[in-house]
C-alpha cells in the first residue's frame, strides 16, 4: 500500500531539520506519541550519508489476528539514510518480528513554503504479506502513520514557537 503525507510546519527548513535530530525533542515526541521505546541505536557516516538507527516500540492495540502472530507489541529498527547538506532522507522499517513478511520504506523531504514555514513529505510503501490480515494490517499501520504524524506536527510547531 503505497501512502503520502503532508504537514505544514511552522518553522524554516533549517529550524525544522534542526529539530528533527535533537535528542531533547526525541524525548518529548517520545513522550507525545506515547512510545514505548525510541532510541538512537547507531550513527554513523557512509560516503555522502549520515546513517541513523532506531529502535522503536510503539504503544498501539493489535488486532487480536495480529497479536496471535506478533504478541502484545511490535518493535522495529527504523533506518533513516541523511544525504548531507539536503533535507531529505530514505527510510526502511525493520520489523523485529515476521522478517520477510513485513516490507516498509520510502522517503522523507522538506520544501520552503513562503516564509518561516516548511512542507514535510513522507512518501512510502508497506506491504505486508500474511493471509487473511496483510491489507487490514497496512490500512491500520497507514492510519496510525498518519495519526503520529498529525501529532508530531504539533508538538514541532509548539516547540519551534520560542525559535
């Protein structure tokens, strides 16, 4: 299932990239976004690329089909590849569990728009592949991206507020 998302937020691409990256903020969307766990695991540069690692453990209620194949929770490593000097980057879901089953990536860019506000697109594609639950399982990771996503576009905005 393939999916665009946009937000507009209130801050210049630099503030905007800037935030993005901060320990403290990842806190505070930590905490927003009711995570269970998100953490940097590694970083590291790759010729023109800047690679940063993620574990991630969201908060989220399974479909009860869902939970008899993955348990109570699902965890993945989100790989995020930063070109430098751009404000853009790929991204790929890792998921703990179902590896081979579960294919999740895309990209990631920011656009000026106007003055002191920015355009962040997230582009990608989620395929999941278990019979009988594999589209209702994209349809329900689709909305809960752009829920997260919603959110998170409001805490940068409060947070780009004072900058």
């Amino acid at each position: 299932m393939k999916f665009k998302i946009e937000h507009i937020i209130n801050g210049t691409q630099e503030k905007v990239w800037e935030l993005l990256w901060d320990d403290e903020f990842s806190k505070v969307l930590k905490k927003a976004l009711n995570l269970e766990e998100l953490e940097t695991v590694d970083k590291k540069e790759e010729g023109d690329r800047i690679v940063i690692k993620k574990k991630v453990t969201p908060r989220i209620t399974l479909p009860s089909t869902v939970k008899k194949l993955v348990g109570d929770r699902i965890s993945y490593l989100e790989i995020d590849k930063l070109k430098k000097d751009e404000y853009f980057f790929d991204w790929e879901i890792k998921p703990y569990v179902l590896q081979g089953k579960v294919k999740s990536s895309g990209i990631f860019y920011l656009e000026p728009v106007g003055e002191n506000k920015t355009r962040r697109i997230i582009e990608g594609e989620i395929n999941i592949k278990l019979f009988g639950v594999g589209k209702s399982f994209e349809k329900l990771t689709v909305k809960n991206l752009q829920e997260n996503y919603s959110k998170a576009t409001q805490v940068m905005n409060e947070a780009l507020e004072g900058k």
